[in-house]
C-alpha cells in the first residue's frame, strides 16, 4: 500500500476525495455508480450529500465508509489514504439507514461494541456507553434489545453506538428515512445538537431537500455519479448553477431570454416585458453577449406589482397553502410563470383568474444556469 | 429447501382472516376427514406399530424367531449386562452391546463435527456468491444428498478400498508400497458417513446465512471488529439456530446409520442399527432387537429434546 | 492503472472459500470415479484401459438388474403418489385454517418418519408385518407400498404446504365473489395454483422411496429386492464395473429429477 500522507498541512478538510470513481459489474452490466468525483469536507462540519436515489450520494459514504473499495481514486481522511482499507481501520464511524443494531445484543452492548473491539478497558467502556446513553436519553432501556424498542429509540442506539469511539467522522446513511413527520423533526434538531456537542465531522446522506437545507453547514447536490454543485444551504437555494439543481431544491420559475451584456460575475438579461435586469452567473460561466441562457427565478423572489413591472402575464389559477398562496401565470410567450404571495392578512392572496397582473423580480432574484 | 423445513414446525398458518373467515360457519370435521387418508397410512406402516416395538421389548424371545406372550425383561436387561454362563448369578456389563453403543455415539458425534467444520464455511461459501449463482452452487450441495445412499457409499468405497483411487494413487506414485487399509475401519465409516450427511450441514446453515443481514457485517466492521471478532460474535450468534439444526439433522441419521456401517464398516465394526438387524436375523432374539430399537430412539428423542430446547433458549435471548 | 493494495471485502472470512472449494471436490471426486469406471473397457475399476459400454449392455442383460430396476421405479411411483395425494389433502385440512383441536397431532404423525431412524421405524415394520402375514398368508408388494407411502408422506407434505402458505387468499375470495361454489373454486383456483407444489412433492416422494434402503430391507419379503436392496447385497460380493453402470444410470435418473424439481418449486418472478 502506498502511504501517501498529506499531512496536517493540506487544509482544514477533515476527508480530501480525488477523482474517485466506482463501476459495479463488469462488460454490458457494468454501472458507473460514482464518476470521478472530487470533493473536500471540512473539519467539524455538517456536509450533506443530497439527491435522488440512485444519484450516487450512497455509494460515496460507502466508499468513505470502507464497505465497498473505489475503483478509481483516492479517499483521504485526516491526511491518510485508506481507499482498499477496510471499515474498521478507518476512523469513521456509520449510522444506518435501518440502523443494523446487533439484534442479539442489548443497547448497552451494541453501544459498548466499537470500545470493546477497540479493547478499551472494562471500566472506559461502562462510563462511556452510559455517558452516551444519556447523550441521547435512552438511559432507561439499556438492557432491552433492539426489537423491544421503538424505531425512534432504534435510531437514537444506532447514533450512541456510532459516537462512542469518538471517531473522527460520522457517517449518516438517510437515518431520517424511517421516521414518521414528526419524530423526524424532533431528530433533526437532536442531530444538530449532537453534532454541536461533539465537534465531529458529519456526512450526512439524504434525497429530503428540507432536512438537507435545515441541518447542514454545506451541500453537496448529486446527480447521475456526479457532484453537480456544492455549496451552503443558501447558495444551493439562491444561486443553482445547474438546471437539476435548481429543478430538485424547491419551486422553480425556468425563463428562456437573451444575454445583453457580461459584467464579471453578473450579466444583463432581457426579460419577457423587454427590460433588461442584472442576473448572477455561475462560477466561471462567461457567455458571449446575445446568446440564449436559461435563467432561474424562486416563485418568493417574484411579486406582483402596479408599476415598474418586468413583465405582465395573466392568472390561470391560484392554489392557497395557507401561509402563502401561488398564483400560476400564463406569460405572453405561453411559458408559464409561479409566483408566491406570502399571506400576511386575512386575505387568501388569490386573484381572479384571466385578470393581468405585472410581475417584479427582487433585486438579486435572477440566476444563469449553466448550459 | 425440504429438509430444513420440516424443522420449522411452528411455521405461520392460520392466517388470522381465514380464521375469521371460517371460525364461525363452519366446523373441524372436514379437516379431519381430508386428513384422514394420511393419517390411516401413518397409524397402520409408521406410528402404530411402533407401540408394538414397545410390546414385544418385554416379551420372551421364541426359538425361531418371533416372540412367546409371556412378559419378560430379560431383552432389556441383556442391552446392558450379561450374565455368565457358569455362574448366573456372576453380572457383568455387557462390553459387546456398550462398545457398539459407544461406537454408534461418538462416530455420530464425529461425523457432526466433521460435516461443521466443512459444511460451515461451505455454507458461508454458497451464501455470499451472487443471487445467479448461488441456486447453481445449492443444486450441487442437493443432487448428492437425493441420490441413492448405497451408490453413494458405493461411490467412497472406491475411493478408499485397498484398490481403489487412494491407494492405487499413491502406489503408482511409489509414496506407499502396500495399500493402506482403509476399508472395515472406523475410519472407513466416519468418511462414509460425513461424506453422505454432509448436505444435511450446509442446508440449514445456508438458510440461516441467507437471512443474515449483511449491514450488520457492515457495522461490526465499521466498529472496528475483526474478521475473527465479526465471525464469532454477530456470525455465529446470529446463524446459530441453524447451526444447531444442521448438527441435530446429521446426528440423528448418523446414530441411526446401517447402510455406511455394513458396507465400509465390514462385520466387525458394528453400530447399533447392524446390531438390530443381527437379532432379525442370525440372532433370532426379536425383544432383544425391539428393546435396541428402542434404546436407539430414545437417543434420538433426547437430542431432539436437547434441540428444542436450546432453540426455545435462542428465542428467549432474541425477545428477552 | 493497476493496483497493488488488495481490497477488503465484507463477506470474505479467510480460509472459508478454500474449504467450500475443497468440499465440493470431496463431494464430487467419488461420484466422478465411479460414473468414469463404468465406461471403463476392463473389469478394473482403478486402472483406466479404454472407453467401451460394454458395462451397460451387460447390466441391461442382467435379468435380475431388470426386475429390481424396474420393481423399484414401479414402487416409487405407486408410492410417491399415494403419499402425494395424501398429503395433498391433509395439507389443505391443517393450512392457512384455523387453528383446531388435534392439529398439532396431526403434524406429530406427518412428521414422525423424519424424526424416528429408519432402523426403528424398519424393525416395527417387520414385526407388525411379519403378523399380519401369518395371519392371513398374503405377502405380496402391499407391505412395501404402505411402508414405502407412509414414509414418503412427510417428505410430499413439506413443498405442497409451503406452496398454500403463499397462495394468496384473495384469490379464492375472488372466485367465491364471483359465485363460484366450494368445489368451483377449487377446482378452478386453488389446484391448478398448488399444482407446482402437488408435483414437486410427488418428486420428492419419488426419489426419496427409490432412496429407502433400511426400511426396504427390513420390510421386503423373499424376491421382492429392489434396485437399493439389490445393490447393497451385492456390493459386498464381487464387484465388476456392472454396478458402476447401474449406479450411473440411477444417479441421472436422480439428478434429472432434482433438477426438474428445482425448476418446479422455484418461486415465480
């Protein structure tokens, strides 16, 4: 094995990912799962790997976590290349997706398993299983077994085992998934918290675009064994640089218009109602003026207006959600156009249908997409 | 696969609609009626007469063959201990009777560590070959174990006779100058026997690998278990129900084992099923036969006994 | 780029895979010798002297080989059909029904040929047998049959009753919806639905009376040998590669009906 060590001195990134590829099968059969995905995660974050299933996102965390080896590239974690190691010379540790607690152990013991394998002494076991017994409130049930407990208690074992050896970087394979609504809300916050207290790195899988923009400190939107764009939360939100980034997280208005001019990072753009206004580029994107783009604008970023609008179109319907209400315009050029009114009278926001209504972007509203 | 389910007597019926369904409407006679074919066959060439095996233990053996009617325990008394022919009144255990018993015992014991030791990993083997293969690897372990018991202990026989392809192997390649006598050993027998049982092994111990989830090999790994460490505590915890199933299942038909004895084990080396038959025939002491019949099938019932009780026990462990 | 590190694996355990290798070619080395010795020109059968069938004309002209072979198959199929047919309804009696006073009896009696050694079971045989013999002078093949349908039952029973447990019910609910009586839906739902299972258990059955040698031995009366009981007295004698023709042939004859066994109880798609 060659013992490439980077060192401390590569940066703050706790896991360095270079150009690694996975194919799975081999001939006809063979399934390129993971395509020369490069990526860095830093020390102490929450990073989360977010898409559809199938996009990847899985196979990743399993090649960081050692269950499947790379078939191209290099995974480092703290300085030290471990692609071929196997999961347990690797200081990660994994919470599963249907949790995998020994079923003929009892929470104690499952949690107790890692420190025992480690051969930690007896005494730095019991004090450690108990302090994380407590960690995520399960004190009460430490002798049962996995099946006499629920599938919220299940998932609250599975983290307490996987944090007790302290290991560099936990790992989270769609814990979440399992959970109804309500007890899913209540991990989440319980995952921050933890990760708080703790200061460890999480990765943190999921195809859920709420709980990924709530809980992570950066994301990472995968597609096709590809990281299409990462960033924080925000970033990802406002400014997708791609079309199934900006399609997968939340609403989204797609116009066709005409680049009228490149100023650096931003560009002018003419909107339907013929006026130009200023839209954000993605990252190194330097389109020839005149050409045709595809610009993204967030249904919160658009409201109806009296005057000064950027384009006119007219009302098909309106869907009320309570909080807000959609308005589904038809524009001149029969694109269609969401917009969203939050509701903050009595009203429901609605108007009536055909009527025409002028439509005003927010400054900073507008994105370019790549492509 | 037939032969590990027919452990699995609890299996799901009465599914709880059914039940519903028909409680109320309708009565259990035409169950027992539908059963009935079945049951008649079982009572008259399989259960019943086994009561008479019980009768005829304690009767008095007639000269020729078959019994007087006149109650006697002398049959069971002669399974243990024998009396001298001078001196009646001289008891001594009977050693010809207790070394077959003791020869049936541990050959059997044998066998089931030897079918362990190679059907476990032979068992791991087949389980985490892909799903295509797998039923591929399954049928080779099952066509041996459907054919004919006599070919098959005709087949090793072959293989270890004086002339057969061991000896004539290691002849030719001059290791050995005069054949290695295998054949009417002990040895021959125990080959035979883990050779033909060894598919009653591998089967239940696949079945239980077969449901073993692989995340949890995942997790102890990832708990920085080792390969020692995840087999002897997540492998083995786990696949241990059918583990046992598997010893119960070659044990049972080792102890009871005629054919292999007879043809490798010659006339010398009996077991306790060729010791039944010899009361049949030559011996002509048919309560003498019954009471070893039933000596074998109490053997038999307490490692049943023994079986269904560590299986209660596993269950107790898994649900607390 | 070629890589020097070996790759760990999840379901490797060392050494497993080399003794899995080396059971199968235990399982099959003694097998392969005798099916190779039966094509074998001389009556050696640890010298290899050239190919020649002359085996299988001489076992085909064994007279007596004829009578057991066919003895044998004859009281398999006889047999594995009557256990067949009998489990067949006393697995439609004790499946996916409620639970009824004496149930678990009756899996007792189904099972108890698995769990009672054959040698046991052989000698009760003879005893109640050898009565009924005296008693009313007839000793032909019936003693065989019964012994042989009793012991098959378990054995039939198993896959038929694995079938109705995942049958779906619906099904028969839909014919009983749709106004078909009991029969009716029987007859038109549930057998040709459990007839996989109906077969697979009459294959099992099949082989497993072809396989009965203790049982077989202790039962048979004079000139009722089968192809097992023949082949066990005559190992013993002298042995010529005759036997090793016979026994390749019964070994096909098994395989075949495995195979096809397989292929019948594997869940559809």
């Amino acid at each position: 094995m060659a013992d490439r060590r980077d060192g401390p001195g590569s940066g703050d990134n706790e896991i360095e990912i270079k150009r690694l590829s996975k194919v799975f099968g081999q001939g006809d059969a063979a399934f390129r799962a993971l395509d020369d995905v490069s990526l860095g995660i830093r020390r102490g974050e929450f990073f989360t790997l977010l898409g559809p299933s199938g996009c990847g996102k899985t196979t990743l965390l399993r090649l960081i976590a050692g269950f499947e080896q790379p078939s191209a590239g290099e995974v480092i974690i703290n300085g030290r290349q471990v692609a071929g190691l196997g999961p347990n010379a690797r200081p990660v540790n994994t919470v599963f997706q249907n949790y995998a607690l020994f079923p003929h152990m009892t929470v104690a013991d499952n949690i107790g398993f890692g420190l025992r394998m480690l051969g930690k002494p007896a005494a730095e076991i019991r004090e450690t299983t108990e302090r994380m017994l407590a960690l995520v409130r399960m004190e009460a049930m430490a002798a049962r077994k996995p099946s006499e407990i629920s599938g919220g208690q299940q998932q609250r074992v599975a983290l307490a085992r996987a944090l007790a050896p302290q290991p560099r970087v936990l790992l989270l394979d769609e814990p979440l998934s399992a959970l109804d609504l309500k007890l899913r809300k209540e991990m989440q916050s319980e995952l921050k918290r933890l990760q708080n207290e703790t200061g460890i790195t999480f990765v943190f899988v999921t195809h859920d675009q709420h709980e990924a923009l709530t809980m992570s400190d950066r994301i990472a939107v995968m597609s096709g064994g590809r990281i299409l764009q990462s960033g924080r939360p925000t970033e990802i939100y406002n400014h997708p640089a791609e079309r199934f980034v900006a399609d997968f997280i939340g609403d989204t208005n797609f116009l066709d218009v005409e680049l009228v001019a490149v100023n650096g990072a931003t560009a002018e753009v003419r909107l339907p109602g013929g006026g130009t206004r200023r839209a954000t580029l993605p990252e190194g994107l330097a389109p020839d003026p005149g050409s045709h783009v595809t610009i993204v604008i967030r249904p919160e970023h658009a409201s109806v207006t009296e005057e000064a609008a950027d384009f006119e179109g007219t009302v098909e319907d309106a869907v009320f959600f309570g909080t807000d209400t959609h308005l589904n315009l038809r524009l001149s050029d029969a694109a269609r156009f969401t917009l969203r009114r939050q509701n903050t009278g009595a009203g429901d926001g609605a108007m009536p249908e055909g009527s025409r209504v002028g439509v005003r972007v927010a400054d900073g509203g507008i994105q370019v997409l790549r492509n | 696969m037939a032969v590990t389910q027919h452990i699995d007597t609890t299996g799901a019926q009465a599914g709880a609609d059914m039940a519903a369904l028909t409680a109320e409407r309708e009565s259990h006679g035409w169950k027992w009626l539908l059963s009935l074919p079945a049951l008649t066959i079982l009572v008259f060439a399989a259960s019943g007469p086994l009561l008479i095996v019980l009768i005829y233990s304690v009767l008095t053996p007639a000269e020729y063959g078959g019994v007087v009617w006149e109650l006697s325990g002398r049959a069971w008394f002669q399974v243990f201990f024998r009396r001298d022919i001078f001196d009646p009144d001289e008891v001594t255990l009977n050693w010809s009777h207790l070394s077959v018993l003791w020869r049936s015992v541990s050959l059997a014991f044998q066998t089931t560590v030897i079918c362990a030791i190679l059907g476990f990993p032979t068992a791991w083997f087949i389980s985490t070959r892909p799903p295509g293969q797998r039923e591929i690897w399954l049928l080779l372990i099952t066509i041996p174990f459907w054919t004919n018991l006599v070919i098959r202990t005709f087949a090793i026989q072959e293989v270890i006779r004086n002339q057969g392809v061991i000896n004539s192997l290691l002849m030719n390649l001059n290791i050995i100058h005069s054949p290695i006598q295998m054949m009417y050993t002990d040895f021959a027998i125990l080959v035979g026997m883990a050779y033909v049982f060894l598919p009653l092994m591998v089967l239940p111990v696949f079945a239980a690998m077969d449901k073993l989830d692989t995340r949890l090999l995942e997790a102890g790994y990832d708990l920085y278990a080792s390969r020692w460490e995840v087999l002897r505590r997540i492998v083995f915890p786990l696949v241990r129900p059918g583990f046992i199933a598997g010893s119960i299942l070659v044990f049972i038909p080792s102890i009871g084992s005629y054919v292999t004895p007879r043809l490798l084990g010659g006339g010398r080396n009996m077991m306790l099923s060729n010791l039944i038959e010899l009361q049949f025939g030559q011996g002509r002491n048919w309560p003498l036969g019954a009471a070893l019949a039933l000596t074998l099938l109490v053997i038999v019932l307490v490692a049943l006994v023994f079986y269904l009780r560590t299986i209660g026990g596993d269950e107790d462990k898994q649900h607390g | 780029m070629a890589r020097a590190r070996r790759n760990f694996s999840i379901t490797a355990l060392p050494g497993f895979a080399s003794i899995a290798v080396l059971t199968f070619v235990l399982l099959y080395v003694p097998i392969a010798t005798l099916v190779v010795f039966s094509f074998n020109e001389a009556a050696s059968m640890s010298r290899w002297q050239g190919f020649s069938l002359q085996w299988y004309q001489a076992a085909f002209e064994n007279r007596q080989v004829r009578d057991v072979s066919i003895r044998a198959l004859g009281l398999a199929v006889t047999a594995s059909a009557i256990a067949t047919f009998a489990a067949t309804l006393a697995a439609l009696a004790t499946t996916r029904t409620a639970k009824f006073p004496g149930q678990t009896m009756i899996y007792a009696l189904v099972n108890q040929p698995l769990m009672v050694p054959e040698v046991v079971t052989g000698t009760a045989l003879l005893i109640f047998f050898a009565g009924i013999k005296v008693s009313t002078g007839y000793t032909g093949m019936g003693y065989l049959v019964a012994a042989h349908s009793a012991f098959c039952i378990p054995f039939a029973y198993l896959p038929i009753r694995a079938r109705l447990q995942t049958m779906d019910l619906t099904l028969e609910r839909a014919a009983a919806d749709l106004y078909a009586n009991h029969f009716q839906t029987f007859r038109y739902v549930t057998l040709p639905l459990l007839l996989p299972g109906v077969l697979a258990g009459f294959m099992l059955g099949f082989v497993i009376s072809l396989d009965t040698v203790v049982i077989t031995e202790f039962v048979k009366s004079a000139g009722q040998d089968t192809l097992a009981t023949y082949m066990l007295g005559q190992i013993r004698r002298t042995v010529t590669p005759e036997m090793n023709a016979i026994a390749t042939l019964f070994l096909l004859l098994s395989a075949v009906v495995v195979v096809l066994f397989f292929i019948v109880s594997r869940k559809r798609p």
